[in-house]
C-alpha cells in the first residue's frame, strides 16, 4: 500500500503546470479590447487634428458679442474659462473657447465685433460638433472680416 502511495505522490509531483489557453471567445474579446482602447487614444487627438484644419465658414448676422467667464465645480474642485460669447439672429449663441483667428483678446474681439451688429460676418466652425452642454449653442473657432 505505501508503495502504491508513494507512487501516486510521484506521479502528482511530476505533472507539470500548463498554462491555461485563450478560448475563441476570449480571443475575440481582447482584440476587440485592443481596437477601441486603440480608437479613444489615437482616434481623439487624429479627431481634433482634422477639425482643426479642416473648419467650416457660415454667415451669421451679429447681435452682439461679449466676453464671458464661465466657471463651474463640485467637491472642492473647480473650473473656469474665459470664452467669446456671440449671440447672432440665424445662427444662434456662439461660444469661442479656441480662436484660429489672429491673435487678440477676447475683449478686443468682442469690441470689433460690436462694430458689425446687425451685419452678416463669416463665422468659422469645426466640420462636425459633439452635442454640449448648453442649449442650442455652437462652439466656434472664431471669425473672418
């Protein structure tokens, strides 16, 4: 009996480990895993690159332009930004946070859009836009005189 024991206890001592392989599920699922982990950090920033260099140009009647703080937060943790704010008859609130117009202020923007109310200036806009968080409001890049 101890021999048949001991031979037992050999035989278990023996066996190797093998390491357990991927089921066709599983294998699917990581490739899968690997395309979307690969389209949130590649696709995002080839994304703003392509709205960026590819804008849009939209006439817009001017009412009136503004600059506007914007400041939000919760919990200790808080945000503000400093935006062009252009309200237009047919194209509704614009609000500019990243200018590709020439480089000026905000306030001076604002001051020399002021000048043109009631006149139709070109308006640039992104190609495509995410739904935002305001009510029926553009995000723009700015304007052409």
């Amino acid at each position: 009996m101890q021999q048949l024991l001991d031979l037992v206890v050999n035989k278990i001592m023996e066996k190797k480990t093998v390491p357990a392989e991927q089921t066709k599920k599983q294998k699917i699922f990581s490739i899968i895993g690997l395309c979307v982990a690969l389209l949130i950090f590649g696709g995002y920033p080839l994304m703003n690159k392509y709205r960026e260099a590819n804008p849009i140009d939209r006439q817009c009647t001017i009412e009136s332009a503004e600059v506007f703080n914007d400041s939000s937060g919760t919990g200790g943790i808080s945000t503000s930004g400093t935006e062009l704010k252009i309200n237009t008859t047919d194209c509704g609130t614009i609000y500019v946070d990243h200018s590709v117009t020439p480089k000026k202020s905000y306030q001076d923007m604002a001051d020399e859009l002021n000048q043109y109310q009631g006149q139709r200036v070109t308006l640039i806009f992104p190609p495509f836009q995410l739904p935002g968080t305001r009510d029926t409001v553009l995000t723009g890049y700015g304007y052409r005189l």
